[in-house]
C-alpha cells in the first residue's frame, strides 16, 4: 500500500534510470545502518522445505535476482537479506564500460513494461572480484559474463575466459550471455558453430581450474534470446548437451514490439 500510493509516484517523477540509482543507494544506505541486515533476514528468512537443489547447488529459495540489478556486485548482501534465494551479478565485461548513451531505459506503463538498452554497463570484472571476495560463500551468487562492446566476435572467447577465470574462486555458477541485443552482432554468437566453440573452450577452462584451485568445477548455464526460430533453439539444445553445460536461463530481453497497448510511436519515441 504504502510503495502503491507513495513510493511508486515519487520514482515515477525521476527517469527510470535515475529512479534505478536511488533506490540502489537508498539500499546501500539501509544496509549501513547498524543490525539492519540481520533484522531483514530475520524476517525473510527461508524455511527448510523451500530450498531446492539445482545443478549439484542449494538454493535457500526459488526467487532469485537476475543479473542486470547488481551489475557489479555492490548490493548483493543487502539484496539476500531481502529474502532473493540467490544474486546474480553483471553482465560484467572484462574492462568497465559504460554502456550505451542516455537515454536508455524507458517505462511503458500502459503494459507494466520497459524498454532497455543499457548495453553492457559496468565497471569491470575485477571490481566486481574485489567486491566478491568479502562474501565468504554467505550469498549464493552467480556470474553473468559477456564480452567488451569494442571485441570483436572472432575474438570474443578470449573476454569470456578472462571473466570466468577472474571470478571462479567467488561465484557458485556462472552464465554466459550471448543474447543481450544491445551490443552489436553479440546474438551472432548464438549461432551454431560459434556458440559451441565457445562453451566447449569455457568448459574446458572451468575444469582446468577446478583441477588446479581444488574447488568444484562451476555450472554453467547459457542465457539465451526469446527471438530465436525453432531450428535456432534445437541448435541451441545440441550445443548445450554436446557441452555438458547445466541449463538455460531463458530468456534475455526481446526485441519483438508485438502485442503492445502502448503506440507504435511512443515505442518509436523511445529509439528502441
């Protein structure tokens, strides 16, 4: 009652990227204050009975944050004290970037909707490693990886394994996300044989390093588009039994507008 009648028309007068930060930093405020995270997962902490097992890892509850919040893992304490059953951060990059220019993020309140294309911001792998090591293993986190806006395709595998490598010792899976359309020619890497290039050469890195660290090998999971055509997607299933990856995380964000009772122009109006 109290965000319906209050909260949500205060954040509705900002633009909703700037809405985005100040609750972000309302957060890291709240979680400043002394005893206030312990008192938030006391009241939303989860029982026994809803934990579920996936992948060989025990998630507190099914209700997860997907990446794109806590791109570099400032909030992901104060986010689990909310009672989110795990964090997944990023997409993180392995150099900062800063994304696509403003404006980029547009509420359609008409569907209960926004258009993003934020593009990949944030401020580095290894900022987000330096923020990670202070967990301890108390927040199940997974990493979100993909690649720099100025990579090119035939060299992309290179910014995936860097990210992997840089956050294996503070994640417990990984996802790699080849479906984001708002860096150029990424979903490219979505087809066939780059796709299974890719994780085949991520797989056998993620071994490697389980081998020479003595930590469990990470699941890896493959975030895909919600665009794809059917014979896209038996390509997409091949590819992740022939790379023993553990799952899909389906799905990114759509580039389809159909269905919309916002206007054709206001979604023009928009660039997106």
């Amino acid at each position: 009652m109290l965000y319906r009648l209050l909260i949500k028309p205060l954040l509705f007068r900002l633009n909703p990227e700037r809405a985005h930060y100040l609750a972000f930093r309302l957060l890291g405020i709240l979680g400043n204050v002394p005893g206030m995270t312990g008192l938030l997962r006391l009241i939303h902490s989860s029982s026994e009975q809803e934990a579920v097992t996936v992948a060989g890892l025990r998630f507190p509850n099914r209700v997860g944050l997907a990446a794109g919040f806590d791109k570099d893992a400032k909030r992901y304490r104060e986010l689990a004290a909310l009672g989110f059953g795990f964090i997944e951060i990023g997409t993180v990059t392995p150099l900062p970037q800063s994304g696509n220019p403003q404006p980029r993020l547009f509420r359609l309140p008409a569907d209960h909707a926004l258009i993003n294309r934020m593009g990949f911001n944030n401020e580095g792998v290894e900022a987000a490693v330096r923020r990670l090591q202070k967990n301890h293993g108390k927040v199940l986190i997974g990493g979100n990886i993909g690649k720099n806006k100025v990579t090119p395709n035939q060299e992309a595998v290179n910014d995936y394994r860097k990210c992997l490598s840089a956050l294996f010792d503070h994640v417990d899976y990984f996802v790699v996300n080849v479906s984001s359309p708002n860096t150029p020619g990424l979903r490219e890497l979505q087809e066939k044989e780059p796709l299974q290039a890719l994780l085949m050469d991520l797989q056998q890195l993620n071994h490697r390093l389980s081998a020479e660290r003595q930590l469990p090998s990470r699941p890896l999971f493959l975030k895909i588009a919600p665009d794809l055509t059917n014979t896209q997607l038996d390509d997409v299933v091949e590819v992740v039994l022939n790379a023993k990856c553990a799952g899909v995380i389906a799905t990114n964000t759509t580039i389809d507008r159909d269905g919309l009772v916002t206007t054709v122009k206001a979604v023009d109006d928009c660039g997106a």
